[in-house]
C-alpha cells in the first residue's frame, strides 16, 4: 500500500513572514482611504448614510458632526438627491495665527427610492444628524390583501 503514495523528496518551505502592515491589501486600503482627500479635497461622509425604509415614508440618516445647519447644503436634481456640508476657513485678524481649526467638505449623492414624492422633502438636523424624510406616494404604500376562503 504504502508503494502507492507519492514520495516527497523535498520538505515544504514556510511561508515568509509579512507584517500586517506590509500586506498589499492592506496598502491598497490606507491609499484608497485617503484618496479623496489628497486628490479631491473632499471626504466621504464619516458615518456613512444609513436609510431606514418606513411603511409612509423613507428617512436617510447622516452623520454630520460639528457642522452647523447653514453649513449643510441639499440639493435635488430629478431624481438626485446631493448633501454637500462645508467648514469654511476661518480668518483671524491680521498678525494673529489663524485659528486651529479642520475645514474641508463632504459630498455624498444617492438616487431616490421609487415610488417616493421629492417634492415633499423634509431636512432636519440635530445633534450633528441630518434626516431627511421622503413620503411616498399614495399609489406606491404597502396595503394588506385579505384572504378569503
């Protein structure tokens, strides 16, 4: 039986060893994670969008923190809804160092779930928390068939 099996000459070799920090996907990571930045000046959103789809309505959920509400831009193209927030520069007096402070912008751009009506958009803002509220059309809300026997 044992005349059936191959017979390795050589022992395998382990395999190098690599840092984490090293692995190229990790590298292709941390670049893509500040593309944006370097490139464009602009950052995506720091926590993301979350959407929350209701049974009258879809509300969208971004994380927005330390902008104040006129810093906040919406904007709505057919059927492209676009949040632009943006930290102007703060200028201080002349001779004095400007102030320490981040500024820079954030864009995100989604389409709009069907069946919602965009002309009846609702901004709130809160706690660093931008919501916004699309109500759906009456013709595209969920109602319950009953069975008969």
């Amino acid at each position: 039986m044992f005349s059936l099996m191959p017979w390795r000459t050589e022992r395998p070799r382990p395999a190098p060893v690599v840092r984490w920090e090293e692995e190229p996907f990790h590298l292709l990571r941390r670049e893509l994670g500040t593309l944006f930045e370097r490139v464009f000046g602009v950052e995506p959103m720091p926590g993301g969008l979350a959407v929350e789809e209701l049974e009258k309505e879809v509300v969208f959920r971004a994380e927005l923190p330390g902008f104040e509400p006129g810093e906040i831009n919406i904007y709505l193209t057919g059927e492209e809804l676009t949040i632009c927030a943006e930290h102007k520069v703060a200028k201080g007096k002349e001779g004095e160092p400007e102030a320490e402070r981040r500024y820079g912008m954030l864009r995100r751009s989604m389409t709009l779930p069907p069946g919602t009506d965009p002309e009846k958009v609702e901004a709130i803002y809160r706690a660093g928390v931008l919501e916004l509220h699309l109500p759906r059309k009456p013709e595209a809300m969920r109602r319950r068939i009953e069975v008969r026997t």
